[in-house]
C-alpha cells in the first residue's frame, strides 16, 4: 500500500514485569483497510492490541496513529483520537442494560450523535433493539459479542480494534460476526485490526494480515496469500 499508514507500530517491545511479551513488531494498518493478525495461544496477540491503546505502554518503539506518537498516552487519550477496541472476552457491563451499555461507548464523543448511532448499530444487530432493558449479563454469548462490538461502534471510530470476536460463539454467530465486520469495512469505510484465532475466517476477510509467534511477526503478505501458505495451513488451519 501508498500512503502514510493509518497506524504504525516500529520496533515496539512490550514487558510483564521480566517477561518480554512482544519482540521488536513492525506493522502498519492503512485507512479502509481490514488487516488481520493470527497466531497461536501465547503469542501475543491481545497484548499486542492492549499496548496498541497504552496499557501496557511499548516498554521501546512507538506506536503512532495518523502520523501522531500515541506510545506514551493514556488509554482515555488514545481512545479519543478514535481508536476503539471490542476487547478478548467481550466485558461488557454484566449488570446494566444493553441500552446502557451502549451509552457508556458513546464517553470519548459526547451524545450529540446518539440516535444516528443506536440506529446505526441495531441495523447491525437487530437482536440488540430487542434487548435494550435487558441485563447484558443475562444475555447469550453471541449476544453479547454483537454487544461489545457495537458499543465500540458507538463512540465513532476511525480505527476498529476487535480481539477475538468469534471466541466460543455458534458458527452461525460467527459467521454472523463476519459478515458485519466485511458490512463495515466495505459500506462504511471502517479501517479493522482484527486479532482472530479463527485462521480462515480472518485471512479470507482481510485485505493483508501478518503472523505473530513468540511475540514476533514472522509473516505478513495479502490475506488470501496466506490462506493459501502451506506453512500457514499446517500451523493454523488443520482441520479447517
């Protein structure tokens, strides 16, 4: 791709405590781009997302979005650039309301658009107006994945983190899942990082997509080039 990336992410090193969780990584998301990252268990994938919103901050390297080093700034700060993430484990607010929930993801940008995004969000997911009084606790698992990625959508991102959304859903959800994240992108615009266990479900989406091992990236090339890897197929797709 041409351009300046959307994010960038240089030689970035993260820590838990003594424990090096990402090895000098180096990618770029472009705007309108769906770019996805696999890997196995213990990567490094969520913290990868995690130090990308500053908790944990790069221990060295930069993180910059739109040209801008975001590295050393709070998570608030970063999130009111436009940067949203629908976390691994959905953790939506188990006792308040869908309704709720969903007005809390409106913090970074104020409520002046709040109708136009409800609207916006159960076209996406019809089962939320339904469910708008009910306890998020209270509803299923797919529920409330379709939950925590629209309460992300509601604060109007330019960038759309999503950690796992297919994590232990029905493949009907999950294909669901898909399908609303492929809506986005190619009706709206919406430039998606996608972390995904689901091998081939995120290379089939994503424009380009990149490997991580070890707290490394040892792979990256167009989304469907790998998909059809032979490496990538023994590794991550057995049995797909």
């Amino acid at each position: 791709m041409t351009g300046a990336p959307l994010l960038a992410l240089r030689q970035v090193e993260t820590f838990y405590g003594p424990v090096r969780a990402l090895s000098g990584v180096s990618l770029d998301v472009h705007e309108a781009e769906i770019v996805t990252l696999i890997g196995a268990n213990g990567a490094g994938k969520s913290t990868l997302l995690m130090t990308i919103c500053g908790n944990p901050q790069a221990s060295s390297g930069s993180v910059s979005f739109e040209g801008r080093d975001i590295t050393r700034m709070q998570t608030h700060a970063i999130t009111r650039l436009g940067i949203a993430q629908s976390p691994e484990g959905r953790r939506i607010f188990a006792r308040m309301t869908v309704m709720e929930n969903l007005l809390i993801g409106t913090t970074p940008v104020g409520d002046a658009h709040v109708d136009e995004d409800l609207a916006r969000v159960f076209d996406l997911f019809p089962i939320l107006r339904d469910r708008t009084r009910q306890r998020g606790g209270t509803l299923s698992g797919g529920e409330q994945q379709m939950l925590a990625i629209a309460r992300a959508l509601m604060s109007r991102p330019r960038l759309l983190l999503l950690d796992e959304p297919s994590l232990g859903l029905a493949p009907i959800v999950v294909r669901r899942i898909f399908e609303v994240i492929g809506e986005l992108n190619r009706n709206q615009g919406m430039t998606i990082f996608l972390v995904e266990q689901n091998a081939h479900h995120a290379l089939a989406l994503a424009h380009r997509a990149y490997v991580l091992a070890n707290g490394e990236i040892v792979m990256e090339g167009e989304g469907r080039e790998l998909l059809a890897d032979e490496r990538v197929r023994s590794a991550y797709l057995a049995g797909a």
